[in-house]
C-alpha cells in the first residue's frame, strides 16, 4: 500500500512516498532530485510513520540539500544585466548597470551597479555578490542581535553567523559549534520573514529538535509566525548573486 503523505519539518514542508510492506525495519531514503521513500511495517500507522519522518529532520534537510536541483525555471538564467529585477528584503529593484567607478548602491526603486566595464557580466555579477554579502550580514546581524537577549536570559550563548547560498534550506544551526548559518536568498525575503528565520534558528540553541516545545519557544515570541514562514514559500526559486 502506497500513499503521499506531507510533514511540517519547521523550515520547510515535505512530501514523501509512505508504502507498507512486509519488511521489519523502516526504511527512508531520498532519490537523486529530492522525492523521499519511507517503507514501512504493515503494523506502522501513518502517524507513527510522520513522526518518525519528523525525527529524522536535520538529516532529511541535509540529505535534501544535496540530492535537491535547484528549481527549474523556464529557459536559460536571467543575466545580471541592466533592467533585470533584483528582490531585496520583499521589494523589487531595478538593476541598472553604468560605466563609472565602482560601486554598488540603492536608490528608491533601482540598485545601480557603476563599474569601469559594465558589459562584462561577471564583473557585474561579483560587485553584486560583495553587496549582497554586506548587507546579509547587516540585516542578518541586526536581526540576531534584536531577538538574541530573551534566549541569552534562557541560557543560550551569542552564535558565529555563517552565510551561504543554499537550494533547499532558510537557516540551520549547528549548536554544538555555536554557529547558525543563514542561507543567502533570505535577503530577498521581507525582514518580518528574515525575523521568523532567524530566531527559528535561535531557538534551536536551546531545543534541538522540532517537536511542539520548540514551536512553543518560537510562538512565545512570535505568536504569528506562521504567516510569516508562508511567506518563503514565494522564494523558492528566487536568485541572489
Ligand atoms: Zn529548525
């Protein structure tokens, strides 16, 4: 017997291929491409099987993270030329690209990129990346440090932000390291979502798993972070440089 079956993981919502058989072990793997398989005993109910699935949370996210394509969009990608569109903390800009010395900058609805070639694509593609990266770590920065002193009273320590471009995850923390590492598309999202993302990832300092005491720690201090998360939904698929 073979079903579809969807689980909250926290950072995101999977699909995965639940099938009973007469085997005595359960048995979860992810293909090549992301579709997750868990076999299990003809006498697992369904629940038993998601809570097993929930269990196995930051290996599946890992695992995800490596099998998982980027999404597929429609023709070759967009060039970081003049006129395309750039979303920045849940606003569109306009990239506009123009011969001067270099630099990279916003102002009101455009991000301008100056540099002495602005025809070299890569050029412009890296002096966006190194603004990009700066305000990652200004916004991500502003963020922790805004959400951090309630979780330092509870016992956690100040984290090492790492940033990096990730396909299928927002944030992880690795709390034996005291490191959270925010994925660098979290700058395209609205700073109510960046919010949620972050202290998700806070609260793990102090729970390390996603079961209902977690969520309790996050709903503490953001009661309507549901709505927020909703939101990174409309990401997936989005490009930084
Ligand atoms: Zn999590």
């Amino acid at each position: 017997m073979q079903n579809q079956r969807t689980v909250d993981l926290g950072v995101r919502t999977v699909t995965y291929t639940l099938t009973h058989k007469a085997v005595k072990r359960l048995n979860l793997r992810v293909k090549p491409g992301g579709e997750i398989l868990l076999s299990v005993p003809h006498r697992l109910s369904a629940a038993a099987a998601d809570r097993f699935l929930i269990s196995k949370a930051d290996w599946l996210l890992r695992t995800l993270e490596k099998l998982e394509h980027v999404p597929e969009r429609e023709g070759p990608p967009i060039p970081w030329q003049d006129g395309r569109t750039v979303l920045l903390l849940g606003k569109s800009f306009r990239l506009t690209v123009s011969k001067g010395t270099p630099a990279v900058w916003t102002e009101e609805d455009r991000l301008h990129v100056s540099l002495p070639c602005p025809e070299d694509e890569p050029q412009v593609r890296r002096a966006l990346a190194a603004f990009w990266d700066r305000r990652c770590r200004a916004v991500f920065s502003e963020s922790l440090e805004r959400q951090l002193p309630p979780l330092l009273a509870l016992g956690a320590e100040r984290p090492a932000l790492t940033l990096r471009t990730m396909t299928s995850r927002w944030g992880s923390c690795s709390w034996a390291r005291g490191r959270i590492t925010l994925n660098r598309l979290l700058l395209a999202a609205p700073m109510e979502t960046v919010d949620y993302v972050v202290l998700h990832e806070l609260c793990h300092l102090l729970r390390h798993d996603h079961s209902p005491a977690f969520y309790a720690l996050v709903e503490q201090w953001m009661p309507d972070w549901r709505r927020r998360r909703a939101a990174l939904k409309a990401l997936r698929g989005a490009e930084c440089p």
